[in-house]
C-alpha cells in the first residue's frame, strides 16, 4: 500500500514555494498565492496533512472546470465599526478568510471586538491556520464555516450537514502554549478519509457509513455514504450552528447547498463568519496572560488517568509537531509526491525539491 512506504521529507520553505509557483502558473496573483500556500503548509506542518499541499489537485481541477476564479479578488464591504462583510467573488477562499480576520483584528483594535461575515467563498483549508492569523496579532478568535453535505442530521441518513469545522483561540501565557482548538463535529475530518483514499489505507470502522448505511472501513465507500457526528445529536447540533453562522447569515449555500471541494459541477458558495476579540477588554493584558498561564498549567500538570503519560493543551500537539517538522521537513508518500509532480507538468513548472532538508 502506498500508505507503507518510508515517507520522503520536505523542507517546508520548499513546499511554500512549490505551492506558490504552482498557483502563479494558474493566474493567482502573487500576493494570494503567498496567502494560499502558507495556510497549506502549516497545515501539513501541524499534522493535519487531511487539508496540506495534496489540496491543490482539486483545487486546480476546479480552476479547470470553471467552477472557481483563481483571478478575482475578495471586496470588503464596511457594515458597522466592528461588522464587515468579504464577498469572495469565487475565488480561494484563503484570500478571502485572510481579509477577514484582518479586518476583525484592525476593528477589535480599536473597539474591542470585530465580526466579520464571508460569502461566496471557497474552501479555506485548515481553521487553525485562521485563529493563528490572529493569536499571532494577541486577539482571541473564533472561526466558524460551512461546507458541503456529509453529515446526516441526527435521525436521519442522508447527507445534509457538513463537516464544519469549529476553531477558536486566544493567546497563551509568557511560559504557555496559546489555546488553539480546531475540531470538526465529526468523529474524524472527511479530508482524512480523502487522504486515507489517497494513501491507500483502512479508516476506523466507527467513522463513516456506506451508501446501506452500514459501518465500513474502505474509504471509498466511506465517501459514497455519510460521515458520523461525534457524540450523536450534539456533534449533530454542532453542524447545524456552523450552518446558521457560516451560512444563513452571510447569504451564502446553506442546508446541503454548499458544493464541495471534489465537485466540479458548480461553484462552492462556502460562507465563513470570523470574530476577533480584544483579551484585555475585562482584565489588563498582563492579568490576562497570567490567567492563561495557570489555566495552561492546571490542564497539562492535572493527575493522569490510568496509561496516558501526557496531557497536551488544546493545539499543543499539533504545535509540537510543527517544531519538529520545521526542523527535519514534512513527510510525504511518493504518490503523494508523484500527484504534485504531475500538477507542476501541466502547467510548465519545476516539480516539488526533494533534496535540501
């Protein structure tokens, strides 16, 4: 199986650049093919390689059926003093994401707090790489989209809801880790059952039903049935909220509207909605950051159950993997390699450097 063999690393900065390169040849200006690439990379240095580099081949084959503009740019639309709206006009919806929260941050800057409502858009990736966007700038966030039909609404066995992730974060503590969370109301991401197809590897039997409704462990299978809520009726209710925030509110695909990223029939009509938020609006910063530092200290130093050796702050292990990854590069499959290659052909440019870690 392609999932086996030994993984070939990638420098990240390499990646970057390939990404970049790529899209360029594709007619994404500079300044959103640097946006695009960066929230990929992260991604595949997190761990979360479900929403990596290996995104760009349907991204590109949606460019190539018309059903997304990779030459328009978001427009931002002032509401209020701390409500905006971005129309994404189609395009990546990295752009348009990107605009977003740094209209929210500038706004919550000023006022304390910033919302911003995204229509039109597209795919974003990994949420993480969005509530980073704003840690990095010392506000807390929350990241909220919809996305395509995979879930079943508890009860139910069609596809109706997406697998819309849910993020937030806030700054850590001068000795803390910053609080990430980024989690899909499903048992797993369906981009991981996209890479497990990829790879050529089994899924868990407890993630997905196949098209009799039946627990499977073929991706494939997974893929023409439904993905399962986690937690039942919450992970259900979970997934109609990202769809009123995200969909209902912005104007954007709602209630199994929304196209996926796989789906070259129509354009995507995914709707974000993005908030930042000011941390020392109650307390000083300095109190806030001591705060997060204790609450930090509490979770990770809090007694262990029976067989765990660590435990990990929301985001901390995927922080941890990126330090690691940053340092001895980012690990691929060769057909995962060999698809990327196969993206530069067509377009006339160099494939992904493989030496250089």
């Amino acid at each position: 199986m392609a999932g086996t063999a030994d993984p070939i690393r990638i420098n990240h900065a390499d990646a970057q650049e390939f990404v970049e390169t790529i899209l360029r040849a594709a007619g994404v200006s500079d300044k959103n093919s640097t946006i695009v690439a960066r929230g990929l990379v992260q991604a595949d240095l997190r761990g979360v390689e479900s929403h990596g580099i290996n995104r760009i081949s349907s991204y590109l084959a949606r460019v190539r059926n018309g059903v997304l503009d990779p030459k328009t740019e978001p427009t931002l639309i002032q509401i209020t003093p701390v409500v905006a709206q971005v129309d994404g006009h189609n395009g990546f919806g990295f752009p348009a994401a990107y605009l977003g929260m740094a209209t929210a941050i500038a706004m919550a800057q000023t006022f304390g707090i910033g919302m911003v409502s995204v229509k039109h858009s597209n795919h974003f990736g990994m949420s993480a790489w969005i509530v980073g966007q704003a840690a990095d700038a010392g506000m807390m966030s929350l990241v909220f989209t919809n996305s395509s039909p995979a879930l079943p609404v508890w009860g139910g066995r069609s596809q109706l809801m997406g697998v819309s992730p849910i993020a937030c974060g806030a700054p850590g503590g001068e000795t803390s880790r910053p609080f990430i969370l980024d989690m899909a109301p499903s048992v797993a991401a369906r981009g991981k059952i996209y890479k497990a197809l990829r790879r050529g590897e089994k899924i868990p039997g407890d993630w997905a039903l196949d098209a009799d409704g039946k627990p499977t462990d073929d991706p494939a299978e997974a893929l023409k049935g439904v993905m399962l809520p986690m937690g039942g009726p919450k992970g259900s209710a979970l997934a109609i909220m990202m769809d009123v925030f995200s969909g209902v509110l912005s104007g954007s695909a709602f209630a199994g509207g929304v196209t996926g990223p796989y789906d070259m029939s129509k354009p995507g009509d995914v709707g974000h909605f993005l908030v930042a938020i000011k941390p020392d609006l109650f307390v000083s910063l300095d109190e806030f950051r001591e705060r997060m530092g204790v609450l930090y200290k509490r979770v990770v130093e809090s007694d262990k159950m029976d067989g765990v050796e660590r435990i990990y702050f929301p985001g901390e292990i995927e922080q941890l993997t990126e330090e690691q990854r940053l340092r001895d590069g980012i690990p691929y499959v060769q057909d995962e390699i060999d698809a990327l290659n196969a993206e530069a052909e067509k377009l006339g440019v160099p494939g992904i450097r493989v030496a250089g870690v």
